[in-house]
C-alpha cells in the first residue's frame, strides 16, 4: 500500500516542490500516479486498469 510521508523528505510541500523542480521523492510519484489515473480512468478505462494491474492495485 501507499504511504503517506517519504521519510527521507520534511513534509509533502518539500516533496510537492522537489517533484515540480525535476527531483520528485516518493510521495511526489504517488500523488501522480492517484492523480494520474482517475484522469485516466475517464479518457480510457481499461489502460487505467492496466495502470492499477501494474501498480499491483
């Protein structure tokens, strides 16, 4: 499952800003990825089932 803090990282703001600066921390990839695939849920299910099945969700 996903966690919610990066321990290597302050808080999610640094982590927000590394990822938005080109040095994304983990918790910056995962907030993509949970924005990521709804998105994509709406342009084209199954590719965003594939998304979930390769994430292991």
């Amino acid at each position: 499952m996903w966690r919610i803090r990066d321990p290597g990282v302050p808080n999610l703001a640094v982590a927000l800003a590394e990822g938005v600066t080109g040095q994304p921390a983990n918790d910056y990839q995962e907030l993509e990825f949970l924005i990521t695939v709804p998105l994509q849920w709406d342009i084209s299910p199954e590719r965003a089932a594939q998304l979930l099945a390769a994430a292991g969700g």
